[in-house]
C-alpha cells in the first residue's frame, strides 16, 4: 500500500424536501482529520437556517487524502444531530483504501416535534454535531478511530396564531336569566393545529351551566371553529368571563390557555319589579277618606313608600309596609280640595330593580252644606257660605276639628241628602228651616270669635270655639228636651222620669267632659286620629248635654221659686 497523504472529505448538505427557502443560505464546512497517519478531509455543505416544520437531506462524503503508511480506514459508524433534540445514525462498515478515495451518504431529519420547546415565531442557535467512528488498519494491528466536531445553526419555528372571536348576547340579560357565550377560534397560521381545548372561567356575577371546558380537536390553516357554554346570571353588575383557549402547533410547542385568552365583559341587570298603586274612588267629598291600594311584585314583605302631591304642588309621603303577599293599602282624609296625586315607589333589593307605581289621581270637592243650601236655594247665599267658611277655614284647620269633622261627617250626611230632598221643594218648610237654623248661625258667628281670640294656638283656640258652640246648642236646641222631661217628671211622677235621673245624668256628663278633656290633651300630644276623634265627640255631646241639662234644672228652679212667690203674695 501507497505511503501517501490521504484527507478524508465529509460533505453535509441538507436539503429541504419542501421548495427551497429563499431567506436560508447555504453554508460549507471543512474539517480535517488524522487518525493514526490516516488523513482525511471533511467537508459540509448546509443551509444556515433550518425552518421547521420541513425535513431536510443530510449529504455525507468522506474522502482520503494519505493513508500514513495504513493498510485501511474503516469508517464503522456516522451518527449527526442538533443537540439532542433530532439525531440520525448510520452503520457504515466501509472501507477507503488508497488516496481519493471517498464515502457519501445521506441523512433525513424532519424538524417537527424535535423542536416542540422552541416557541413558534422564535429562531434559536442549535449546536449541530458530527460523529464518526471507525478503525485504521496499520503493521502492527488494528486501532479504533474517533472524530467529533460541532458548529451552531438556526432554527426557526413558524409562527402559529390564533384568533378568537366571542358573540355575547345582545339581549338584556338580569338575574336569573340563562344565556349563551358563543365562541369562535380561527388558525391563522400556515400550518394544522391540535389539541384544541377551550374553557371558560367566570369569577362574579354568573356560572356556567354544564361543561366548562369543551375539546375540538384540529384546525387546518385558515379554517374555524365554533363552540358554546351555557351560563346563568346570579348577581347584578358587571360580570367577566374570560375565555382560555390551549392547543398543539405543528411542531408540538403546546400553547396554555393563560397565553391565548380572552375577556368578554357583561352586564346583569336587576330582576324586574312592579308596583301598583290606585285610589279607591276617582272623586271624593272633602271630609271623606280615601284608601291608596296596590301590590308589589315580587311578593314580599318590605317597605312602600307614598307620595302625595297635593293640589297646590306641595308633597307629602308616606312609608307602609307591605304584607307577605306583597299587598298595602293606606286609609287618610285629604285636606285640601282640588286634584290630587299618588304614587308609590320601591326601593328595590339585591335582586330585584326598584320601582315607581303610574300616577294615579283623584279628584276631592268642596263638600256642600245640603240642608243649608236646600234651605237658602243656593250655594252662594251668605248663610251658606258663612257655615262653608266656617267648616273650612276654621274647623279643618286644626288637627282637632278635622278629627271631629271625621265623625260628625259619617253622621250628617248619612241623613241630610234625604232630608234636603225633601225639604227642597217645599217653601214652608224651607222657611222653618230658616227659623231652626237662625240661631245656629249666631251661634256659628260667637265661635268664630272664640277662635279668634284664643288663635295664638290654633289648636287651643279651635277647642275653645268648640266649647262655645256646643254649650250654646246645648243651651237652645237642647234645654227644651230636658225641661219637657223635667215637666214630665212633674206631670206623671213616674219612677223612670225623677229628677234624680237628670241629676245622675248631670254627674255622668261631668265625668266625661273631664274625661275628653283629657284625651283631648293626650291626643294632641300623641297625634292620634282616631284617640282624637273619639275625644272631641265626647267633649262636644258632654258639652252640649251638661249645658241642657243646667238650663233645664236653671229653668225649673227659677219657675219653683216664682210659684212660691205668687202663691205667698196670695196668702
């Protein structure tokens, strides 16, 4: 054998299977290596980048340049790789004999998921290595032969975007309502993706019904999906539901959901409610009540609350509680005439909106004095307008007489219609009337006065007219009636009708006068209508019943005593 230089050539080409990559350039290597005298050279050719997916060639010659005196070089084993990531080997068992002598052979690799923990859309340098074993023959035996070199190359992994695209509902959506989140994901990228996996995640505000992760496999390029959850509204405001969308690229890089997410933003609304609010009659007579019902929806026990506005614009409210059905009704006498307003207004809850009742209105007229106008044939004469005047603008406007009004009302007109229809066309009754009714407005008028000068205090002043004017109808109206039972008495002496009797009654009627008194006070004091009421009907019956009662046993006192004196000017 020669005595010659050899050098052994290693040429690695790698070549796309796929078309040729213009932006990746191909680049040579040479190494030269020497085992034991035998030389050789190696030489690579190979692009700079490798863009993955694709698979490349890897093209390996080996040519001998001197054999050193060596019998043979044995090449026994190729291996080449990037890193540990993609590696190929190769069982040679080739002899090279002389100088010029040559090897080639060719490597594939296909850059997928060798690659996975590169990122997509990144390059990286890779540390790409070449390992050769063998034996050189020489005179005294056979020596084994080893050879490892490594140079960096690029990879590059294709980006793999995604979009993800969400139709939240239109529509209002309020507690309790159920909805759909309608999902699309589409590959933008050049290539398949898998392991497509999306969930949804809600921190407030609503959860989803069923299935909160939904898997939908692969993706060709340019191509989309759809999906859906159902979810449920449980608390009013603004609600996020963030969409997690994970999956494989091509070359097996996994994208987790926190990379690839989206936040649809919802609003839940309250549950709708509603009031109701009515009067119980559209037109009423001042003086009379008027009861403001409605209900609630939902049906429950809260608090209502009742605004009055009155006919000259003013307002008022009210706070009522509603039953466990949801129902209220509010019972009161309007104060002033004229067209009245009501509404009624909840203040909501956590799950429900409030709410506001329509306006509802009702209409209170001047209540006319019936017997009064039946009697004088008008409304305007003056007698008529004194006892209007006197009711309105004295009486109702204290908390006093207003009360007391409330009860001679419920007993006045529940006879006076009657009673001026039949008086109304008839003139010498209508003239009786006017005889009846003389003193009561003198009486009126001394009242009035009363009122007047005890007014520092309406409140005062309006008992002070009251005590007037039922002493004084006592006085004319009723001391007949106790001086014809005083003549009875006399007349008849039966027991049933003693003088004794009006006596006790005397007593009795002191007692109850104190009594109301008394309530008066505490009625005022407490602001109750109804104590009050019952206070001022006693006043004014005790009142008018005491001064009777006096004038009748006044009268009969006076009349014993002048029956004395003439039947002693006699003697």
């Amino acid at each position: 054998m020669r005595s010659a230089l050899f050098i052994a050539t290693l040429t690695f080409s790698i070549l796309s299977a796929a078309p040729t990559i213009t932006h990746a350039q191909a680049v040579a290597k040479e190494f030269l290596e020497d085992w034991y005298g035998a030389k050789f050279k190696v030489s690579l050719e190979l692009e700079d980048t490798w863009d993955l997916p694709e698979s490349y060639d890897v093209l390996i010659t080996i040519t001998i340049t001197d054999m050193g005196g060596n019998e043979y070089l044995l090449l026994e084993r190729i291996e080449a790789g990037v890193g540990i990531y993609a590696k190929e080997e190769l069982q040679v068992n080739r002899q090279l004999n002389f100088m010029g002598d040559a090897y080639s052979a060719t490597l594939s690799f296909k850059g997928d998921s060798a690659f996975k923990y590169l990122r997509p859309g990144e390059t990286s340098a890779y540390a790409f290595y070449l390992d050769l074993s063998g034996k050189v023959k020489a005179s005294y035996g056979e020596l084994s032969g080893w050879t490892y070199e490594s140079f960096d190359i690029d990879v590059r992994s294709p980006p793999s975007p995604i979009s993800i695209s969400t139709g939240p509902p239109t529509e209002t959506i309020r507690i309790g309502d159920r909805f759909s989140l309608s999902i699309s994901v589409t590959n933008d990228g050049e290539y398949t993706i898998t392991d497509l996996k999306v969930e949804a995640m809600v921190l407030f505000g609503a959860s989803i019904v069923g299935e909160e992760a939904k898997t939908l496999g692969a993706i060709d390029p340019k191509r989309t999906v759809s999906t859906s959850f159902d979810l449920e509204a449980k608390y009013p405001g603004e609600s996020t539901i963030t969409v997690y969308v994970s999956y494989r690229t091509c070359t097996g890089y996994e994208f987790f959901g926190y990379e690839n997410s989206k936040d649809v933003k919802i609003h839940i609304r309250k549950k709708v409610s509603s009031l109701t609010s009515s009067p119980s009659s559209e037109k009423i007579s001042r003086g009379d009540r008027i009861t403001i019902s409605g209900s609630l929806s939902p049906a429950k026990k809260d608090f209502v609350y009742l605004t009055f506005t009155k006919p000259d614009g003013t307002s008022a409210e009210e706070t009522l509680v509603t039953t466990l059905d949801g129902e209220y009704s509010y019972e009161f006498e309007p104060d002033v005439e004229g067209t009245w307003a009501v509404k009624a207004r909840w203040l909501g809850d956590l799950e429900y909106e409030n709410a506001t009742s329509p306006t509802a209105s009702f209409e209170v007229e001047r209540r006319g004095c019936i017997v009064a106008t039946a009697t004088y044939g008008s409304e305007l004469a003056p007698e008529v307008q004194f006892l209007r005047e006197f009711r309105e603008e004295v009486v109702y406007s204290t908390f006093a007489g207003s009360q007391f009004m409330a009860a001679f009302n419920a007993w006045y007109y529940s006879f006076s219609p009657k009673v001026a229809v039949f008086i109304g066309d008839k003139p010498p009754l209508r003239e009786a009337m006017k005889l009846f009714l003389y003193p009561l407005i003198g009486i009126l008028h001394l009242s009035t006065l009363a009122h007047t000068a005890f007014g520092l205090n309406c409140e005062f002043g309006i008992v002070m007219a009251g005590l007037v004017a039922s002493s004084l109808i006592g006085a004319i109206y009723f001391s007949p009636i106790a001086m014809l039972a005083l003549w009875l008495t006399k007349r008849f002496r039966k027991p049933v009708l003693r003088t004794s009797h009006l006596g006790s009654t005397l007593r009795l009627m002191e007692g109850l006068w104190l009594a109301s008194v008394a309530l008066i006070i505490v009625g005022e004091l407490a602001a109750s209508p109804i104590l009050m009421m019952a206070a001022t009907v006693a006043f004014v019956i005790s009142t008018a019943t005491l001064c009777a009662i006096g004038v009748a046993l006044g009268t009969k006192y006076f009349c014993d005593h002048l029956g004395k004196a003439k039947r002693r000017i006699r003697e």
